[in-house]
C-alpha cells in the first residue's frame, strides 16, 4: 500500500498502535501463509487500517489548523477582515438609510395635497408611493427593513448550516465580504431623483443587510475558536481567577478587539463623507449625493482588505460532509438545524441566552433606525447634511469607547458577570423609554431638541457596543466545539420571529400616525423582555453543557 511510504501516515501508525515495534521477532513464512490462506479477510483488515490512519490523520491536522489561531498573525488576520467589513457596514446602517429617506422626501407630497414634504419637524407628514399605494415615507424604510431582515434569515440558516463543515467557513465567509464590498459600487450613480432610482436604492439596501448576516454569523463562530486556541492575552488581574472567568477575559478581549477594528473601519468611510459633506458643497448643492459617493468608496475600502485578510487568515478545517448520506450539502443545512432545534433542552442555558439577545438585538437595532430619522427630521433634511455626517461619526466614537471601556474594566472588577449585562440594558431601555416619553405633542422633552440626541448617543452606543462584546463572549462560552457557526446562526435565525415583524409593526404604526416616537414602544417592550431572559439564565450550568458534542 502506498501509504506505508509516506513518513507521515507511519507515525500516525506507530503512535497509534496500528503497527508493532519493527525490532519485533516476527515469524514471515507464517505470516505469508496467513495472507495466503485468507486474502479477503487481509484486504478488510487493510481498508480498517486506512480507515483508521485517515481517522487519525484528520485529528491531527483539525488539532494543528487551530493551534495556528493561537498567535498573533491570525488575530491580526481576522481583525483585518473586521476591520474591511466596517467602511461598507457603517454606510448601510448610516447613509444608505438616510439616502433613501432624504430621496423619499424629495419624491414625496403631504397628505392631501400635491405641495412638497417639509424638510423640517418634529413631525413630518410625507406620503411616498409603494407597490399599488401611497404610505408614510418613514415607513417606507421600515417595510424596507422588514423585508431584508427576512431574506437575511433565510439566507442565514443555509450559511450557519455549512460554515462548520470542511474549508467552507473561511471561503463562505470571503465570499460574503467581496460581495458585501462590491454592492455597494453602484451607488454613485444613483443621483436620479426619480422613482426608479430610488426603487433601485432600495433593492441594494435589501440585498447589503442580506449578505451582511452571512459575514456576521461566520465572524461570529471565529469568536470561540480564537478563545480555545490564543495565549495572547493576559489573566484577569483580580485575585483568585477562575477557568471560566479567565476563558471570558480572553472571550470579551477578542469580541471587543474584534468590533473596535470593524468601527474604526466605519470610521474610515465616516471621515471621508464627512470630508465629503464639507469640501463639495452643502445638501442645497449637491443634496445627498454626498452620501452615495461615501458609500461607492466604503465598498473599495472593503474590497481592499478582504484581499489582505483573504491571504493572512488560515483556513480551520472542519467535519466532513457525509457523502454516503446525501449528495446535496443544502439539505445538510436544514438537516442541521433540525437537530440544533431538538437540542433546545439539552443546551438550555445557551438558548435562553440567545433569544434574550435577539429580543435585545431587534430593539436596539430599530432603535437605531428610529433615532436616525428622527435626528434629519428635527434638524432638518435642508440643512443636515454636515450636522448628520458628524454625528454619525460621534456614535461610532461613543461606541468604541463603551467597548473599549468594558475590556478594560471586566477583568479588574470583581463584579458578577451577569451585572454587566443589567447595566447595559438598563441604560438601553432609559433611551428608548425617552423617546416614548415624547409622544405626546404637550411634552416639550423626548428627542425634540437637538442636544437630546447627543446626550443619547453618548449613553446608548456605549452601552449598546459593550453590550454586543458581552453577548458574544458569553455566548461563546456556551456552545459545543465545531458547532460555533451554528449556534451563532442561531441568534440571526431567531432573528426572524422578531427580526421582520417588528419593522412591519413599526411601519403601520409609523403609518398611521407620523409620529417616530410612537414606534419606539414595541422596541421598548422587547427589551424589557429580554432583560428577563438575561435574568433566568445559568452561565456556569450553560458551560457545562457545551462540554457535550451537538453530534452525540
């Protein structure tokens, strides 16, 4: 057999036990009778023999590609692919949103009549055309949003399902960012103010949030592979560490690390619109454009590093594909998370936890949307152009800093885990609870006022980003090894009892009474919800159980 020459297999063999000491005294002539005698049974023994190497063989080499994680040049590499999806990411969450809005306003009349929307209000009534009918313009986005937070789940389940497999979670997981990078070219030259320019922004918007939940899902799963492999950072300098503890330093150290990189990646793409904003002319000039240009050259930036991070990251080889099984790796997919969703009670704890975070996630991330419109729509879409730009660049700011600060401070507080996450929500759900405050026209307070939104900003981007470090790292530390892409994909996939509805709901609401305050309810009540789930879950009991294989 030729895999007797190879060095390699013989000391996979030797250590194996498959073949004996070569000093052995053993008697040939008996040995080439045996193999006379019984050449079938000789060639079983051999495919068992191959069998086994190749076994053993596959051990050793998933054993060596993740002992390459335990080093700086692969943390370097992974941060570096954060850091080229934030240029494009922070453009889809901050001026594609307001591109779309601002287009919609010029496109729009107020009810009733043909005259022009306003471009400035607390309360701005603008009808807008989609599909067969006319709706508020600010609903618009959030249909939009709907829409694409349900493909993104969708698409999710399929990337979650797979990403464990073989080499497929690095070459998913590039594939998702040059592409990522690459939809968001077109958008300097849709300066149109028609409707088909605008139904064309919109259709990107969709496809971008889509394909921006793969990379998520699968940067997410690298999270717990980094934490069982790297050395590289320090123990926790409080007295007495615990295992788990010191597993969660190095958890919150590459979950932050991991979102400071991707935002001062949205950074970069932020200091040039806002370079943008001020050297080309004001919105009366040249409107938004302003906006899609920053977006074409964010999708560059992307572009440009994935290539980078693309020849520095190793591969992590994963569980084989059964072929014997099926021949459709798709159906392995929903094979997959049938059984993910039967292991519900065996991995409790980790469950829990994640729908708490995906109630927390759908708030806080329409929350954002909520807050951004609102912000054009009191300082005014005529005049806001610079003003937005900059505070776009400020949360991005305040973010870094809440993350930045909660790395630090973790592993020299002795303060129980589960505290962090009370903080964070508390602060999250003070913000929302202002904006429905405002709701009524009699209440001068509740986002009315243009230092209302900074004063939010500060509060809640830091404590949202900290809280997103802390999910992640937590949440790694209660799935099973070589189902990290999996369970990640959970959280998305979860995302879609909530993910799509709640849009939709913000949307009639916004639709019925053009009021951005009153939207904010639903978020407020999912995130009061989720402050419950943090509260029942067990992260020591949740520990233990991701010591059992998912495939057991």
């Amino acid at each position: 057999m030729s895999i007797f020459r190879n060095p390699e297999y013989l000391q996979v063999l030797f250590a194996s036990g498959i073949i004996a000491d070569r000093n052995m005294n053993v008697d040939r002539d008996s040995v080439d009778e045996t193999v006379n005698r019984d050449d079938d049974g000789d060639k079983q023994g051999l495919r068992a023999t191959e069998r086994d190497v190749q076994s053993n063989s596959d051990d050793l080499e998933q054993a060596n590609s993740k002992s390459v994680f335990n080093s700086k040049k692969a943390l370097w590499a992974f941060l570096v692919l954060c850091y080229s999806t934030g240029p494009t990411a922070s453009m889809v969450s901050n001026y594609v949103t307001a591109a779309i809005l601002s287009a919609a306003n010029l496109l729009g009349h107020q009810a009733g009549s043909d005259k022009p929307c306003s471009r400035r209000g607390t309360n701005i009534s603008c009808l807008v055309k989609f599909g067969g009918g006319e709706i508020d313009y600010n609903s618009y986005t959030l249909y939009l949003r709907s829409i694409s937070r349900a493909t993104e789940g969708i698409v999710s389940i399929l990337t979650a399902g797979l990403a464990d497999y073989a080499n497929y979670r690095k070459t998913m997981m590039m594939t998702s960012i040059f592409l990522f990078g690459t939809l968001a070219l077109p958008f300097a030259g849709l300066t149109g103010k028609t409707y088909s320019h605008l139904t064309a922004l919109s259709v990107l918007y969709c496809l971008l949030t889509t394909i921006g939940g793969v990379y998520t899902v699968i940067e997410g799963s690298y999270i717990p592979i980094f934490m069982r492999s790297t050395g590289w950072f320090r123990e926790s300098r409080v007295a007495a560490t615990t295992g788990e503890r010191t597993t969660w330093n190095k958890g919150v150290s590459i979950s932050v690390l991991a979102l400071v990189s991707s935002n001062i990646g949205g950074l970069t793409a932020l200091i040039i619109g806002i370079i943008l904003v001020y050297g080309r002319g004001s919105y009366v000039k040249v409107g938004y454009f302003n906006y899609l240009l920053a977006i074409t050259i964010g999708g560059c930036i992307t572009i440009l590093f994935a290539l980078l991070g693309q020849y520095l990251l190793p591969s992590v080889p994963g569980k084989e594909v059964d072929r014997t099984k099926t021949r459709f790796p798709l159906l392995v997919a929903f094979r997959n998370w049938l059984k993910l969703l039967k292991s519900a009670t065996r991995y409790s704890e980790a469950f829990k936890f994640c729908i708490g975070w995906v109630l927390w996630n759908t708030g806080y991330s329409n929350h954002l949307q909520l807050i951004g419109a609102l912000f054009l729509q009191v300082t005014g879409f005529s005049r806001s152009s610079g003003v937005y730009s900059v505070w776009s660049f400020t949360s991005v700011i305040f973010a870094c800093m809440g993350s930045l600060s909660f790395m630090y401070l973790y592993p020299r507080l002795n303060l129980p885990v589960k505290s962090y996450a009370y903080g964070f929500l508390l602060v999250n759900i003070l913000c929302v609870l202002w904006g429905c405050i405002g709701i009524s026209n009699h209440v001068t307070i509740g986002y009315k006022h243009q230092a209302e939104f900074w004063v939010e900003q500060v509060l809640f981007m830091s404590t949202s980003s900290a809280l997103r470090a802390y999910n992640r790292a937590i949440y790694s530390s209660m799935i099973p090894e070589n189902s990290e892409a999996q369970f990640f994909g959970l959280e998305i996939t979860l995302d879609l009892a909530t993910g799509w509805i709640n849009p939709l709901v913000m949307g009639i609401i916004q639709d019925r009474t053009h009021n951005l305050r009153f939207p904010m309810i639903p978020n407020l009540l999912l995130m009061l919800v989720g402050l419950g789930l943090y509260s029942q879950v067990d992260i020591s009991k949740g520990i233990e159980q991701a010591k059992v294989d998912l495939s057991q």
